[in-house]
C-alpha cells in the first residue's frame, strides 16, 4: 500500500484527495487569544502548539495505548482523558478536537474537564458526525448537537457555541468519496493501483462538484461531517 499512500500524499491538497471537502485543520479562536495554561487533550502531533501565544504554557496530553503506536505523539503527559492527572481549577482553556468519539465513557470526559477548568476557564471540543468510524476498534459514539448540549448541562458548564461543520452537500459528498476510497485498503496494493484511475475523477468529479453545488444550495443542519463546541465553567 505504500504506492497508494504516496499518490494520495501528493493529492492531499488537491480534490483528487478523499477527505479534500474537509479543508486544512483549523483551530478554535479561543487558541490563539489563550492565557494561563492550555491543556490539548488528544495532542497527536501538537499542531495546536504553534498556535498558542508564547505567553501561555502549553501542556500535551494523550492517551498510552494509541499515542505512540498509531500516531508517534510526544506529549508531554501520557494519561486517560477520563482520569487526567491535573489538579482542580488549574486550567484556563482545554482543547480536545476529535477524540471524545474515542473515550468509552465520554461523560467522565466531559466532567474532567469541568474539574480542571478554573472558573470563568473554557474549553472548545469537536467531534465527527457524519464520518466513517476510524481507529477501529476505538471508535465508539457520534453526538447530536442536542446530545452535546444535554452533557454539556449535566456536568455543570455553559454552552458558548455549538456549531455544525461542513454543509449538509459537502458532507454527503465526503461520504460517498470516502466510500470508493475506503476499500481501496483492503483489497491489496496491485488491485487497488488498477482502480485507481477509475476512482480518482469520480473523487474528483464529486470533490468539486459538492462543493460548488454547496455554495449554491441553501442550508440544512441536518447532516454535517462534524460538530464543534465552545463552553465555559461558570464563576461559582
């Protein structure tokens, strides 16, 4: 599969690429505004580093069993999210972008994070929606944005946004690109290289043509590949 691997490296920026109608990774606002301590839950490759002021203290967080192994993290706390070894109130801003889908419990998630949130502290969390499951076998919920706001009062915090991410367009047209690409690893590396020139311009076909249809066609929120919350711990 390396051959794949590298046609696929070089059309990553392209709409040959599967996962082009996702765009570049983004960070939330509140990163690049952050003072005190920010603690990144889920760090992978701390891409998020970069980004925060030099005057806050950045802290890496990820979990022992996949960090290392699946993503080659350096953190600098090797931990469960759902048992941080962070003390209470300590923490301003909490970053935890597509990892909650990967937490057998998220709700003792949700409530660490209350825990380490000093007062007034915020944190910004995502998750995929619409999306194939990955890192299988640890992949193990998708939340409505109701089911996001239901948690988000269980445990005591404030919602500051709650958004969808991707159009409804975009998104099914991520899926269906997903769904010719996403075999392609499992039937052998010389099958795969013959079906290549047939998947490439149907993923490019649909890349582009999702893509101007959603900036054409009215808004739903009833289908987005992702959902992106902001909340806050109350003073009190």
């Amino acid at each position: 599969m390396s051959h794949l691997r590298a046609i696929l490296g070089i059309a990553r920026r392209t709409p040959l690429h599967p996962q082009w109608l996702l765009g570049p990774r983004k960070a939330p606002g509140a990163v690049r505004v952050a003072q005190g301590v920010v603690l990144d839950i889920g760090a992978g490759d701390r891409w998020i580093e970069r980004l925060v002021p030099p005057e806050a203290k950045y802290v890496a967080l990820d979990y022992p069993r996949t960090a290392l192994s699946l993503y080659g993290a350096r953190p600098h706390i090797l931990a469960d999210a759902a048992s941080l070894p962070v003390r209470s109130n300590s923490v301003d801003l909490v970053v935890c972008l597509e990892v909650i889908e990967h937490v057998r419990d998220p709700e003792s998630l949700l409530r660490e994070v209350s825990r380490v949130l000093r007062p007034n502290g915020r944190a910004c969390l995502s998750m995929p929606f619409i999306y194939p499951v990955h890192d299988a076998p640890h992949d193990y919920q998708r939340w409505t944005r109701h089911g996001w706001e239901r948690s988000i009062k269980l445990h005591g915090l404030e919602s500051v946004q709650v958004e969808e991410t991707g159009s409804a367009v975009e998104s099914a047209g991520l899926m269906a690109c997903l769904a010719l690409a996403g075999p392609l690893g499992a039937i052998g590396a010389w099958r795969a290289l013959l079906v290549a020139p047939v998947a490439l311009p149907l993923i490019l076909l649909i890349n582009v043509g999702s893509w101007l249809i959603s900036k054409l066609w009215f808004p739903w929120r009833g289908l987005s590949s992702g959902i992106q919350v902001e909340l806050r711990k109350p003073n009190g």
